[in-house]
C-alpha cells in the first residue's frame, strides 16, 4: 500500500492510457470478428438458398 502512495501520478496516468488503449484495440479485433462471422453466415445462407 506504501508503494501506490509512493507512484508517481503520471506513471499512473501512462498506465492507465496503455491499458485503455489495449482495450479499445481488444474491443475492435472483436467487433471485425463480429463482422467477419455475420458476414460468413451471409454467404452460407445465401449459398443454401440457391
């Protein structure tokens, strides 16, 4: 607990902004995979309606 009174409040704020910006880009791989998917499932339903 000492340690975290000890941080260096921009050490704080680049590691929070690295960690934000890890999970924005984690967000946007899963919504391409999101895409992807749907997009796929198109293209097999339309396949079988032919």
């Amino acid at each position: 607990m000492e340690n975290s009174l000890r941080a260096n409040p921009l050490d704080i704020r680049a590691q929070y902004e690295r960690q934000l910006t890890e999970l924005q880009e984690a967000c946007g791989e899963t919504m391409l995979e999101i895409r992807a998917g749907k997009n796929a499932q198109a293209l097999l339903d339309a396949a079988d309606d032919k």
